[in-house]
C-alpha cells in the first residue's frame, strides 16, 4: 500500500454498527466516550471498560498519568466527537496499541487525521503527529442521530477558504511556498461544501451523513498527505482556539467565527461564505455562549501570530478602531 493510500481514511473505514462491533470484541479493550454517545450503544460484552473522556481530560499530561493504568489493553477505541475521539487517539498514542475510531458526531475531521490535538499546560492547544486509527467504525444510524451538530463538521472545512488566502499571503512575503497540487485538492473540497450548502435544505444536508463524512475526511485527508494542517488550518483557527479558551463552544462555532472575522481583516470577506455559514447555523445561538462585539473585541486585542503559521495576524493592525471596523463590517450581532 503506497504512503497516501495508508493516509487515506476511506481505507480504514467500515460501515457496520458500533453496538455490534463492540459487543464482538474478543480481548481487553479501553473504550474511551462522550456520554451522549455511549447513551446510543447497549454495551454487554465484558472485556470493554468504558471511561468517560472527561474523566481523563485534555490535558496532555493528565492523559499521560491516565494511560499508564491500562496498559494490559489491546486496543484503544474512541467513541464521540473530536474531544473524546483525540484524547482516545492520545491513550493510544501514549500506551502504542491499536486505535479503533468510531465517530459519532461530524464536527471536526479527527477520524481522518493522523495527528491529535492536546491541551499544554498552559492552556494552549498543541498538534502531536500519530498515525492513522486501525479502523474507522462507521455507524450511519448513530451519526445520523447527532442531527444538526454535524453542520459544524461542514463549517471547520471551509477554514479552507481563509486558511489558504493566509497560505497566498506567506507565499507573497517570502515565508513559505504554496503547494499547487494540494492547494488545487484544497479548493476542489471547499466547492464540494458550497455546492452541497447552497443546493439542498438543511434536512437534506442532514440526511446525507455518508456525503457529510467524505467531504469532513477529505479535509483531514489533505492535511495527512501535505503534513501539517495548512491548506485548512490559519488566522480562523489560530482565533478559535483563543476563544476557546475563555468558553465552552462547539469547535465548528468557533470556527465560523473565526472565518467571517479573519476573512474582513484579510479584505476577502465573501457574502456567499456568510450565508452558507448563516445556514448551517453558526450565528444563531451566540447568545447562550455571551459571545458579543465586546467580547469578540477581547479576544481580537489578546491575539497573536502562531510561530509556526504565518497568516493575516502577522501583518493586520488589530487597534481598536479596526476591531470595531470589523465587529461593523460582519453584522452578525
């Protein structure tokens, strides 16, 4: 199998249901969960020991002390969204056994990927390189059941759109080259989102799970074969994982966020990517989390460039009076 076909999720998936599949399994195995997916399966089969995901937490070295308990495991399995499906693929990484994934909400490409996000202890974000899970379990009924959160997943694959004008603009200052070939599979994947977006109604989104799951993979897909995640990750996620600091939010929130926000910085704001991040729900509910133009301003003067990724936060003046320029500009509040 050549390199890029291992990176392939769509290699690894299996479509089966996950109740089944669990109660089959014939050795040791720590299954690590969200409780409103494990609310889903009817687990019987003894050898699996169910810890919920926020027991262990994100911490990077929480995760680390943990592990070292269930080491007499054979295999690893994450059950839910990408919180608990990373700190699973964490355990796995630490203990080096096998890693089964079994996605039950589409809100981020962590099935796909072959890296793991994790919490330092300064509360920052970091990206630890892995390897892709074993298998994919992929339950359509389980998945389906999510309803609208797995929008979310669909709003995080067009950070392409900012992400890769971040990418043009490192390229125009001499930091970095862009890649063509992924760049070209990058934009071919955020048409996919746009046409899927603006040619069905929401019910109709929400009942192609199997279309939902292939555009959110190919995202992470791009990422396993460039490297790093570049050609869909730059100033958006650079201010979700800030505001994700301060508030408890659905990821693909903080992203579309991020999106409407960096996009007016980077003077590329599209009203087509607007309404497609208005219909797939990103505005709606900002209250519930006291997200404001006050607080958005916070977050806009505490932001700084990541080392690693150059992007408009390297270059944009975030005073005061362009905050405001941009709360105005976006009228989402």
């Amino acid at each position: 199998m050549t390199k890029e076909k291992e990176l392939n999720f769509k290699n690894i998936t299996i479509k089966t249901s996950a109740e089944k599949y669990l109660n089959n399994i014939k050795t040791k195995a720590l299954l690590i969960y969200s409780t409103t997916s494990l609310a889903k399966i009817k687990i019987t089969n003894s050898n699996i020991i169910c810890i919920n995901y926020r027991e262990i937490t994100k911490k990077e070295n929480n995760i680390k002390k943990y592990s070292t308990s269930y080491d007499f495991v054979e295999s690893v399995i994450g059950l839910g969204g990408g919180s608990a499906i990373d700190v699973a693929k964490y355990v796995a990484f630490t203990l080096n056994k096998k890693f089964i994934c079994i996605p039950s909400i589409l809100s981020t490409n962590a099935y796909s990927t072959n890296s793991i996000v994790v919490v330092k202890d300064d509360g920052c974000k970091k990206t630890v390189k892995y390897k892709m899970p074993n298998k994919i379990i992929f339950d359509k009924k389980i998945i389906k059941e999510a309803g609208e959160i797995n929008l979310l997943g669909l709003v995080d694959v067009l950070s392409i759109y900012t992400a890769c004008i971040d990418w043009k603009l490192a390229e125009n200052n001499g930091v970095e080259k862009v890649d063509l070939d992924i760049y070209k599979k990058a934009q071919d994947i955020l048409l996919k989102v746009i046409n899927l977006v603006e040619n069905n109604t929401v019910d109709e989104i929400l009942d192609n799970v199997e279309g939902i799951y292939n555009i959110i993979g190919d995202a992470g897909y791009i990422t396993n074969i460039y490297g790093c995640g570049r050609p869909e990750s730059g100033s958006e996620h650079i201010f979700a994982s800030l505001l994700e600091k301060y508030v408890e939010i659905p990821h693909g929130i903080a992203v579309g966020l991020g999106i409407a926000i960096m996009s007016t910085a980077q003077k590329c704001f599209s009203n087509q990517i607007k309404d497609i991040l208005v219909k797939l729900g990103v505005f709606k509910n900002l209250k519930n989390y006291n997200i404001n133009k006050d607080f958005i301003s916070m977050i806009l003067n505490e932001i700084k460039p990541r080392k690693d990724r150059f992007t408009i936060i390297n270059l944009y003046d975030f005073n005061n009076e362009n905050i405001k320029a941009i709360n105005n500009f976006i009228q989402i509040f």
